[in-house]
C-alpha cells in the first residue's frame, strides 16, 4: 500500500535542536539490547545532509563506532562543516550519549558531474524476489516442524517478534540448525518496509544505510557455525553510492567476507538494483568472540 516507510516518519525523521545539533529516536533494538549500528549511521548521514545544499548528493561515508550505544535515551547528533568545495563538500558528524561519543562518521558529497571513465562488476543470477520466502514466512515454516527443539523454538519467536522496518528475502537461506561449515557469502533482496517515493536521493542513501548493516556482519560467521557466539559488534562501517535507487524497491544484497582473525571479522557488500545497476558498495569490519560448544571441549 501507500504506507509511509517507518523509516522516514520515526527512524531517520531527526528533531533539530540547532543548526547542526539533532536528536534521534530509536526504533528497533536488537536482542542484544544494543543500538542497532545501521540506525546510528542512518541517523548521522540525516544530520550530514541537513548540512548540505539540495544539489549535493553523498557518495561516500566512513564512519567508527566508539562505544556501546544505550537504547535507553536518545542519540544527540554533532555536525561540523569541515569543508565546502565547488565539487566536494565533506561534514563530519559525531553521536553523543551521556557526554561521551559513542560513534564518528565523515561524509562527503558531491555535485553532479559526468564521465566517459565507467565500469562495473556483472550482479549476480540469482531468483527474482517474488520466487523466494520472506524472513517471516521461513521462520514460520520452521516453526510448524514438530520435531524443532524447544530452543530453537524460542530463539525462532523472539526474531519473529523483532519489529525490523526491513523487508528481506533471503536467496539460499542456511539451515539454521545445522553446524556444517559454509562459504562465507550470502544473497539478500532488501527494501525498506512502506513506501518513500520519489524524493531526494539522499533520503534513499540514508535508508540504504540503515539496512546494509542489518546481519551483514553474520557473514563472516558461516565458515564457523560450530562455534557458539559470545560477543558481535561492528568496530567501523563504510559506504559508497554510485547510481540513484529507489530503497523501497527491491534490491539485491551481495555479502562476502574475505578474511576473518585476532577476534576480528571482514565484509564487504554490494548493493544493485533490479536492473543489474550497482547502486553502493559497504565494507565493515567486526569484533567476532566465541566460545566453544560442550561437545567441542576437550574436557
């Protein structure tokens, strides 16, 4: 239907308390009762555009998370207009609670310019969106298995209550019951739930970001799924937006990680439209603690 996006009214809808100060909302928190990060770099790219003209569009942003974020008070949002240039202006935002940042982003923007200088890599073949199950609807079919252990249940109808303003449908989903190792890669079609419409492309970049955050970490996991999950948190987050989207329309989400030590996780992404046009490109890279399964001890 013609419902507003979530996204846009409450999530990235920042309250401005002065010309470069803002204080945004949260939404949804994640079961580890932390900030989620994709909303933290959503809300500071809202707060680094305010601070641009209309003409400007961002094309990149490289950002560091600090400190935990607490979802029990708002997130105040710092911007400094580091530089303005004819063709690139850089803004530099900074997420407060309690005193103390808890994240630090640069963004830069650029005005229009054309190129003969193009390429890009080829999108995946993968099933249109219409041919795959959402989230949901494969979390359900697990439910209904009478033989699905009772842990399982209850991890499975804790995420199924999770409100994520995200549509996903994933491409070759894993068996979340199985420990065998997997490659380190996985397709998503994402778009933001509700409707946006056309606006201005830096309203679909701030959404785009607030959704390549959502379980892309997870990908460095898959080759070590016999491990048990201590501890996950993203240590840095950047972006690259290279071609207008629409992120209420699907998109596909190509998720890899290269390289996974020393308690650290690498991944990269590739966002494209439909049409197989490469819209942004995301790296992150990630604290990753475990510990072992009870039939993994050596006791």
């Amino acid at each position: 239907g013609d419902l507003r996006s979530v996204l846009i009214t409450s999530v990235l809808n920042l309250e401005r308390l002065e010309l470069d100060l803002f204080r945004g909302r949260h939404h949804w928190v994640p079961a580890t009762q932390r900030l989620f990060g994709g909303q933290i770099v959503g809300q500071a790219l809202v707060a680094a555009a305010h601070a641009v003209s209309r003409d400007e569009q961002v094309h990149s942003l490289h950002c560091y998370f600090v400190r935990t974020g607490d979802p029990k008070v708002p997130v105040l949002y710092e911007v400094e207009r580091t530089r303005t240039g004819k063709s690139f202006s850089v803004r530099s935002v900074k997420a407060i609670q309690h005193g103390k940042p808890i994240f630090t982003c640069q963004a830069s923007f650029q005005l229009s310019q054309g190129s003969p200088v193009q390429h890009q890599f080829t999108m995946p073949a993968v099933p249109p969106p219409e041919e795959l199950l959402t989230q949901e609807e494969l979390i359900e079919k697990f439910l209904q298995n009478p033989n699905l252990a009772e842990r399982y249940r209850k991890h499975l109808t804790k995420i199924q209550a999770q409100d994520v303003p995200i549509d996903i449908k994933p491409v070759n989903p894993p068996d979340i019951f199985c420990s065998e190792s997997q490659e380190p890669k996985q397709l998503f079609w994402v778009r933001a739930r509700g409707y946006i419409g056309e606006t201005d492309m830096k309203v679909h970049c701030c959404v785009a970001a607030y959704i390549s955050d959502y379980a892309f970490l997870g990908t460095a996991l898959l080759p070590h799924r016999q491990y048990r999950i201590k501890f996950m948190v993203s240590l840095d987050h950047s972006m690259w937006f290279h071609a207008p989207f629409r992120a209420d329309h699907w998109m596909l989400y190509e998720c890899e990680s290269p390289w996974a030590g020393g308690c650290r996780g690498l991944v990269q992404g590739r966002l494209w439209r439909r049409d197989g046009v490469l819209a942004a490109t995301c790296a992150q890279e990630g604290v990753i603690r475990v510990e072992e399964t009870p039939n993994q001890s050596k006791l």
